[in-house]
C-alpha cells in the first residue's frame, strides 16, 4: 500500500519504475493531502526515468536535507520551529515553484504578525536553503532574489551609575548579584546563568567562557575586576557546581516578577536584561576605552556591532581631532618662516 498512518501522519512508500523505492512522510494528517503529495513524487519519478528529465526536488527535501546539515548550529532548534511554521505554505512544493512572488508573499503574512528583524530571520533562512539547493546541491538552477526588510536601527539603552544603584537596591540578593556580575564583566544573559565554578580562576582573576557556550562560537577570556571578584567570593560554598544559584538550585530564568518590580520601585522604563551589556559597554566608552578593545573585551565578531557606542565618546574623539589643529598651526607656522 503506497499510504501508510503511523499516529497522525501519513508516510508515503512506492517503488519508481527504475526500482528505487521511495518512503517519506507526508508531514500531514489530511489523506487527501498526503495522496496528492504521493502522486506529484511518483509522476515526478516517473518522468525521470522514462524521459530522463532531472529531478525535481521539493521543498520538503530541502529543508529536510538542510536540517541533517546544520546540526551544529545555535541557532539548530530555532531553524527547525522556522521550518515547521514554513511547511503549512511549502509543503510537497517543488523548489522551482518557490519564486520570488511566493516567498514574498509568505514574508509579508510574517510581516503583519512580528517585527521585520524576526520576519526578516524567516526569509534568511529560506534564502540560505535555496542557495544550498542552487549552489551545493545542484537541485535548481539558481536560487530566487529574496529581499530583507529594513530594521529600524535601535537606540542604545543603558543606565546611568545612579540608575544602577537604585536597582540594585531594589532587586533580591541574588538577582543583585548577577546584575552587578554583568554590569562589572558585559557577559551576556545565558554565560552568566550557565557560569560554572570549573570555569573561575579567582587567584588569576580571570574567567572564560568555552567556545559552544559563546555566540560567536569562540571562546571568551573574562578580566575579573575588583566589582565581579567581590560578588564571585560571596557565591563560594553555596554549590559545588554553579556560580549563581537561589535555594540550592541553578538560576535559568532572571527576568522574573522580582526583576520586573525591582525595575518599576527604581522607575526604570523600556529595560531588558541585555541591556546590562548596553550599559556596561557604554561605560566603557564614556571613560574613553577605544572601541577596538571593547569589542575584544565583549566578544564582538564584529566592528560593526560595537559602533553603536561611538557617538557616547564625544570628548574622546574632540582629543584625536586636536590632532588636525597641530599639523596646520605648524604647517602654518613652517610657512611663516
């Protein structure tokens, strides 16, 4: 039988006349659906063996085969939620069916319930799977023009030293802890909360945060400051495994009611826990650290990423502009003599 139920799919299985046998799934509980689907492949087959066409992929191989490829990535579970969502639009679709128009169209309902940065997410991975399909796999000829929306470009929001202070006072210990822990390193949120003791050096005053744990998927030397050194030593003895923990147990979730409170006592609006690394980065910048070595110090890949913080170094960059004045007035002065 060329359809089969198992739980609430339907798999397809048949033999192409060259004797390949073919078994998928359908991805589908409608029957009708999944006949349709079995009949597209096999007529597909059908054509390639008897009039020696290339075959015709579908979406759902390409995806699939995608998938089984980038494992590895951190963002892995996240491309197979996007695929999911993708497949009631593309599913037994072939990938030369998937034209500019269509996927546009799919981008734009993305579009009317998100932001255009997470809209935008969506169509980069379809894009990324069709140049795999063109240029990799040679399943289609050349993958379709697919363009992202425009992001509003994001205001940097950071807190002031008096802003902090009043939040810290107002959090829990343990949130405090890691707050002033991020403000003090510019960790983010998630090598904070993961921070093992087998990762600290207090003697040395370093940390390090491995490869797999860092978004850029390079490993992080941390400098412990007196500030992250004190807030380290309270946490000694507490467990034996993790830095910050609440009653015995690792903290995975920080914004929590407490945290949200803490933010509303202290009058703080439109702040995110990230935005710990935003103040901790503009800091920096205000007391005149160059942006080369805050990007090395907060594991940006990018100069790019740490631009962002240029325009809160005014007096630092009216200092290299002086620079100009001395080679004119001794230009001038050269000439003069």
């Amino acid at each position: 039988m060329s359809l089969k139920r198992r739980g609430n799919t339907w798999h397809i299985d048949f033999v192409t006349p060259s004797g390949e046998r073919i078994r998928c799934a359908a991805g589908t509980a409608d029957k009708t659906q999944a006949q349709e689907l079995h009949d597209k492949l096999k007529a597909e087959s059908w054509r390639v063996v008897k009039l020696g066409e290339k075959p015709r992929r579908t979406w759902d191989e390409a995806a699939y085969k995608w998938l089984m490829e980038t494992q590895h990535k951190k963002s892995h579970q996240q491309d197979v939620s996007q695929v999911r969502w993708l497949q009631q639009f593309f599913r037994g679709m072939f990938l030369d069916e998937l034209s500019r128009d269509v996927i546009a169209k799919v981008g734009e309902l993305k579009l009317s319930k998100t932001t255009p940065a997470t809209s935008n997410r969506l169509l980069a991975l379809i894009r990324s799977i069709m140049r795999r399909a063109a240029l990799d796999w040679e399943w289609i000829d050349k993958p379709p023009l697919i363009k992202l929306y425009r992001e509003p470009k994001r205001r940097v929001r950071y807190l002031t030293a008096e802003q902090a202070q009043a939040l810290l006072q107002e959090l829990p210990d343990h949130l405090a802890d890691m707050v002033r822990f991020s403000l003090a390193t510019g960790l983010r949120r998630a090598n904070v909360t993961k921070l093992e003791w087998s990762q600290v050096d207090i003697a040395r005053h370093v940390a390090w945060i491995h490869g797999d744990q860092a978004k850029a998927g390079k490993p992080i030397h941390v400098t412990l400051n007196v500030t992250a050194l004190d807030v380290l030593t309270k946490q000694i003895g507490k467990h034996s495994r993790w830095v910050f923990t609440f009653r015995g147990n690792p903290i995975t979730q920080v914004t929590t009611k407490a945290w949200y409170k803490a933010l509303e006592r202290a009058g703080i609006e439109n702040f995110r826990w990230h935005d710990l690394r935003h103040t901790w980065a503009s800091w920096l910048t205000q007391k005149g650290v160059p942006l080369n070595v805050i990007q090395e110090m907060g594991a940006w890949e990018s100069a790019e990423m740490v631009r962002r913080y240029a325009h809160l170094a005014p007096e630092q960059f009216a200092q290299h502009s002086k620079v100009i004045d001395d080679v004119l007035n001794g230009t001038n002065m050269a000439q003069q003599k």
